[in-house]
C-alpha cells in the first residue's frame, strides 16, 4: 500500500485518513489491507480476526451508496463517504482498524461485542473502552443487517501471506491471512 493510500480495484484512491474520518491514520501509513465485499447472500456477521483487545469504537454518519466495484467512482468515493463504523483491535501480532463500510440498503450496523452501544445518526461519537474488551478469535464482534463491506487495516511491518485471491469467495471460518506465531512482539 502507497503511504496513506489504497487503491480499489476499479482505481478509486482513498487516503487512510479519510477512511478513519481523520482519526489516527499514521500508525497504519505503509500498513497492509484487505477489502471484504458481503453480498447480500452471505453471513453478515464480523467476528474477531485475532485474540485481542478492542480499544474503542468511532461511529462516522453518511450516505448508503452501493458499495460492490460496478458502482466505485472516483466522484462519490462510497467507502469514504458511506456511513462506518471504525473498531480499533489491538492483538499481540498487531494494531488494526476494522472498518465497517454501510452500503445501500444496511439497516445498521451493531455491536454483539457492547450491546450498549448507540451510534448517533447525524454526528460523529468516539468511545474508548477503558480497560479494553477483551476478544478471542472468532468472537461475534459486528453485524451488518444486510450485506456491506469490511476494510481491514493493519500496521506496517507485519509479515504476513494472504491465504485468499482477489475476488475468491470467503468461507465461515476461513482465514484471510497467514499471520506469525501468537508471541508478543518485542
């Protein structure tokens, strides 16, 4: 990935930040990404990629644009435009930013992993989970109530192999990434 950038297959260019609505893109600048498309046919619900811990939770309001490639234009940018919701994860291989793009037709997007949480519909809320929550790989994190898209950000420096091809259609419970060994980083 090109500093503070990603490119889409269709060639539409998002900065880090304007993904993250401007919220501590540096820390990913050079990182590593993997874009999810859920259609409507498939399991709408995100579960954690790692054991970790969820550090805060961004809500950013927006548009519903259709989110599938057909549709990505360089003039209405939809993943950076479109109502997200941003999970901050910090695992012991990495910190990551899971983004979760709405697209046309998601009712909303909820948190198994805090039921109490309430985004507010025309204004941007940050909360910060002090201590953490705790999260173990394949924890219920997320759901989308119809099919959207995931945007999953990790830090530079992380080695790791996509277990996946571009366009491969996603089992339940099949990794994405083959990342290094559970030890903590030093």
């Amino acid at each position: 990935m090109e500093r503070d950038k990603i490119v889409t297959v269709k060639g539409v260019e998002y900065t880090i930040g304007s993904l993250l609505a401007g919220e501590g893109a540096e820390p990913f600048d050079g990182g590593r990404f993997a874009i999810i498309f859920l259609s409507p046919t498939e399991c709408h619900r995100i579960f954690s990629p790692r054991n970790g811990q969820v550090e805060s939770v961004t809500h950013v309001p927006g548009c519903r644009l259709l989110v599938h490639p057909p549709f990505q234009k360089k003039d209405f940018p939809p993943y950076s435009l479109n109502e997200r919701v941003i999970l901050r994860l910090r695992t012991p291989q990495a910190t990551c930013a899971l983004i979760l793009v709405a697209g046309w037709g998601v009712g909303n997007i909820t948190l198994p992993v805090d039921p109490s949480y309430r985004p507010r519909r025309r204004r941007s809320t940050c909360k910060i989970y002090d201590p953490p929550l705790a999260v173990k790989r394949g924890d219920w994190i997320a759901t989308f109530e119809l099919g959207s898209t995931a945007i999953l950000i990790i830090e530079p420096g992380i080695p790791f192999a996509p277990c996946v091809g571009p366009n491969e259609r996603v089992k339940y419970g099949q990794p994405l990434f083959a990342l290094p060994s559970d030890a903590p980083r030093s």
